[in-house]
C-alpha cells in the first residue's frame, strides 16, 4: 500500500515539476519564433526603404536634368522669337517660317518635358515618407 502511495506521490511530483517545465520551454520556442518573424518583416522593410530612397534620389536627378533641358529650351525660344521679330522686320518669308518650325518644335519639346517633371515630382511625392 505505501509502495503504491510512493508511486503516485512520486507521480504527481514529477507532473508537477514536468509539465511547467515544458510549458515554459514551448513558450521559449513560441517567442523566439515570433522574434524571428519579426526581424524578417523589419529586414524587407528596411530594404524597401533603401530601394525607396534610391529610387527618390533617381528621380531628383532626372528632375533636375529636366529642368535645366527646360531652361535652355526658354532661351532658346527666346532667342528664335527674337531672331523671328528681326526677320519679321526684314520682311524675310523663309526664314520666318523655318523659324516658326523651330519655334513649334521647341515649343512642343518644352511642353513635354514640362509633363515630365510634373510626373516626375508625383513620384518624388510617392517615394518621400
């Protein structure tokens, strides 16, 4: 009878020690699963980041190189409407009218480089947090 009352003591102890002991292992486990879980999630977001602001600083360069492409364009435009008013004067037709070509060229260049900034600038919007 205290052979089989030591058992069940010795039963109950070993439950007892066991069985929070595994529990606190498996919960060890669960944390550190989740820890790595997060370090990956943070990792793709950094790397996003980077790619982000790599992107950005892109599209700061071609912005400026587009502008400045817009500002030769405006002198040259300008320098074309003043060549244009002389020939105007001079009351020369060909020249006139090549000029006017040259002008619309221009003119139509400008323009689309004008819509390309634009965009440009919207990314840059995007891409700034």
């Amino acid at each position: 009878m205290i052979k089989i009352l030591n058992n069940k003591f010795i039963f109950i102890i070993l439950t007892i020690i066991i069985i929070p002991g595994c529990t606190y292992h498996k919960a060890i486990d669960i944390q550190n699963e989740r820890m790595n879980l997060i370090n990956t999630q943070f990792s793709v977001e950094e790397k996003n980041k980077i790619n982000n602001e790599n992107e950005r600083v892109i599209l700061l360069a071609e912005l400026k190189s587009l502008t400045q492409e817009v500002e030769r364009l405006e002198l040259e435009i300008k320098e074309i409407q003043k060549l244009n008013r002389e020939s105007q004067a001079a009351n020369v037709k060909k020249s006139e009218e090549d000029f006017n070509k040259k002008l619309s060229i221009l003119l139509n260049l400008k323009s689309s480089l004008e819509k390309s900034i634009h965009e440009k600038k919207e990314l840059i919007k995007v891409y700034t947090y």
